[in-house]
C-alpha cells in the first residue's frame, strides 16, 4: 500500500471537501488541487487558490484554501502541503500560505517545511458587517487562527 498523487477535477475535489472536511465547506474556486489515492480511493485533497486576503494577492502568492483527509491517514497532510508547494514553486510563484485554527497544532505543516508567521483575529460573528452584509456559512470556524508560510 503506497499513496499515490492524482490529479482531480474541482467538483470532485468539492464533493470530498464537502462530505469530510471537519469545520469548513468547499471553496467556491481554486487554482489546482492534488487528490492523494491509496489503493486507487481518494484519501486526501489539497486545494490552492489565489489568496483571501487582498493584501497577500500580490501575484507571487497562493494560499491552500483547504486540507481534507480522512482519519488513520498517517503523513497524508503532510504529503499534500509537500505537493502543494512544489506545484506551486513550479508554476513559477513565491509564496504559499494556509491558515490552521489556534486549536489545531499544525505537525503536518511543520513536516512540509512550513513557518509560523503570524495569528488572525478571532471573528465570532464572521464577515458580516453593517456596512457589507454576509451570511455566514454552514459551518465556519470563528476562532482565532494560525498563519503558516512556505517560501
């Protein structure tokens, strides 16, 4: 048994996203996902998209919008940052950010190569404003969270 990466079409990259990801839905769009397969099934996606926040969409950053891996999969996160990162060095951009909830402790990203470069704010109520009104998503984790670098 050896994990193997895989290409994936978005919507099948969103239906895993969807039916595993533990406190997040799917992102609306990306810029490549890599699936990871043991024994030809989808254990694990990675997907990466330009960056949420508009100060670090400077053109020579992408960010991993979302990590999904079923449970038992030892190193499997890890194998996507890795992926993730060589891709996105190969496409010729800089920098690839992610974000983890203060909660998570954030080994696989620490094996990948990544650095803690900073926290967020916690968001309780999410992006809703008075000025712009939001919905806030089905599931949304509104704690505080971690920032993670690879360059």
């Amino acid at each position: 048994m050896k994990y193997e990466l895989v290409p994936l079409e978005l919507v099948e990259a969103q239906a895993f996203v969807d039916k595993h990801h533990r406190h997040n839905v799917a992102p609306y769009r990306d810029k490549f996902r890599i699936g990871l397969a043991l024994d030809d099934e989808l254990v694990g996606v990675v997907m990466v998209g330009r960056p949420v926040a508009r100060h670090n969409d400077d053109g020579w950053t992408l960010e991993v919008v979302r990590c999904c891996v079923l449970d038992g999969h030892r190193n499997a996160c890890s194998k996507l940052y890795a992926a993730a990162w060589r891709a996105t060095r190969n496409l010729g951009y800089q920098r690839l950010i992610t974000y983890t909830l203060i909660s998570e402790s954030g080994t696989s990203l620490i094996a990948a190569g990544a650095k803690v470069i900073g926290q967020t704010q916690a968001r309780p109520k999410g992006w809703d404003t008075p000025s712009r009104r939001r919905k806030m998503a089905e599931r949304y984790p509104t704690e505080q969270k971690t920032i993670w670098e690879f360059c």
